[in-house]
C-alpha cells in the first residue's frame, strides 16, 4: 500500500504545479479513496490479533508516502509542463492497474454478489462529484 500511495502524492504535487485547482480536486479524491483504503488495510490486522497503536502506526506509515510523493511531485512539477504531464499519467496508470489488476478481482473472489461493482459505481460517482467541486 506504501508503494500505491506514493504515485498518488506525485500526482498531487505536480496537479499543484499545473494548476490550484486541479491540486486540490486531487488532494479531495485521493482523500475520498484514501478512507476506505485506511479500513481495509487496518481491519485485518486488528482483526488478526494485533493491537491498535500498531495498527495506527503501520497505517499511517503506509500514509506516508503520500506526502513523500506530494513534496517530489512539487519539486520535479517545476521543471515543465511535460514533466508535470508525466507524473499526472504515471499516478494515473499506477493507480488504473491497481484498481483493475488487484482491488476489483481480490473484491469478486472475496463475495460474488453485486455488492462490489455497485461499490465501483457508488465510488466513481462519489470521486466525479467532489472534483466538480
């Protein structure tokens, strides 16, 4: 999960350098995504017998590299447009094959039923609203 949030912090960073508002309806889905993505990584650990300050460490530590992401994507978003166009398609792309790769197939082996894609939709949704805001 460390790894997945630092393409989103470089993605903020350089969204700032491209534009305020673009930084900030960044920052707000990645923010959006970020809560669900904190519980599934911290449920089972907890449920799995370990105690809740390290549950809380491990799970912001994961947090981390989003803000290591952020300051690298601010730095190298100075350099020029294509290099800021170049952050914003590798966050992108590392998210996309994630999503696709990873979080959809692990989410229909875990329950069969509808559940997970009206879960994508109420997402997707959810992320189109806060970025025209």
């Amino acid at each position: 999960m460390a790894l997945h949030n630092f393409p989103e912090g470089l993605a903020i960073g350089s969204g700032f350098d491209a534009s305020t508002t673009l930084g900030f309806s960044l920052a707000i889905a990645i923010l959006l995504h970020d809560i669900p993505e904190g519980i599934s990584m911290s449920l089972p650990m907890k449920q799995g017998g370990m105690s809740s300050q390290k549950v809380l460490i491990y799970t912001v530590l994961s947090g981390v590299t989003t803000g290591v992401g952020a300051f690298f994507g601010a730095i190298v978003g100075k350099v020029s447009i294509e290099v800021i166009c170049v952050c914003l398609s590798f966050a992108a792309g590392a998210m996309l094959y994630i999503v696709t790769g990873e979080l959809v197939p692990e989410s229909k082996k875990i329950y069969k039923g509808r559940l997970g894609s009206i879960g994508n939709i109420i997402g997707f949704i959810v992320g189109v609203v806060a970025v025209m805001f």
